[in-house]
C-alpha cells in the first residue's frame, strides 16, 4: 500500500539500440533575484554506428538528469549519413557560427582521421575511413560537432544512391 513515498524500484533497463558519448558536461549558474540557481548543461552524441546519428544539448538540475535530457533531445534530432564504399560520398567545407571544418573521403583502411568533437560524431555515425580538419578558431566542443552535423547533413542522400547504383 505504497502511495507515491518510500523508495523506487527501478526495473533493469535493455540495452540501448544507440551508443552514446558526452561530448561536454558544465556547471552553469544563472543568477536571479533570489541568488544563484546551479545546473549541468550536457551535450550527448548518440549513433548506432550504422550511419545514423544526432546530438542533444540540454540543461538538468543534476548531471544525470542533464544527461537522459540530451538523450531525449539527441533521438528527436537523428540524422542519417550516406555511407558509400566504406567513406562518405564526396569532400565538404563548411562553416558554422566560428567553427570552419573539412571533411573529405578517405581510402580503405585508413580509419578516421579526425580530432575531438569530430571524431565522436564521425564514430557514432559508422564511417570507417574518413579524414577531418577542424579549420576554424573555435576550440568550443559543441560548435565543432553542430558544424560536423551540418556538413553530414549536407550530403544528398540522391548522390549516395546513384553512386551505389555504378557500383554494382
């Protein structure tokens, strides 16, 4: 006759169908009338190294609540990446707020070959052989990875499937 108080029970929850990393983790404060209210802000990337992949950013009053937030919000935001012969289709520049990144195919066997935020997003997303160079000033983790988002977003996904097409 449990009514809401007492302890939880907490049933063990299934293996995920997406891997997830936490890109950043920082106290933030925001100061008001009343003093200082303190949260985590986390930004999560998950993928399930199949060519799908998303991010989230969000806000919780303790890390783990900020962490399941960006989880939910990383689900909302999937992208799919076009994968063709083991890379990606063709090379991309782009430039988002401060951050400028280059992404280009990368022969078989060379791995991915790319730094930080770049890297986290480019495993989860499943391409084995890609090379990256972050060109911009910014050394902000989130811009770098919303900016390596866009470039993977920037790919048509009418491309990938004419070139799958040669190759058979």
């Amino acid at each position: 006759m449990n009514k809401g108080g007492g302890k939880r029970q907490f049933k063990d929850k299934e293996k995920s169908e997406f891997d997830q990393i936490v890109l950043d983790l920082a106290r933030v404060t925001r100061v008001t009338k009343g003093g200082k209210h303190m949260s985590f802000r986390a930004c999560v990337i998950i993928g399930d190294r199949r060519g799908r992949v998303g991010y989230g950013v969000a806000k919780g009053k303790d890390v783990q609540l900020g962490v399941e937030k960006a989880v939910h919000q990383a689900k909302k935001h999937m992208i799919t990446v076009p994968i063709v012969r083991e890379t990606i289709p063709h090379m991309v520049v782009v430039k988002f707020k401060a951050a400028r990144l280059m992404i280009k195919p990368a022969p078989p066997g060379s791995g991915i070959i790319a730094g930080g935020a770049v890297r986290a997003v480019l495993e989860l997303a499943g391409i084995p052989n890609v090379s990256s160079k972050i060109l911009g000033k910014t050394k902000n983790k989130i811009t770098i990875a919303k900016a390596a988002f866009a470039a993977l977003e920037s790919f048509k996904r009418r491309t990938a499937i004419k070139i799958e097409a040669k190759q058979e």
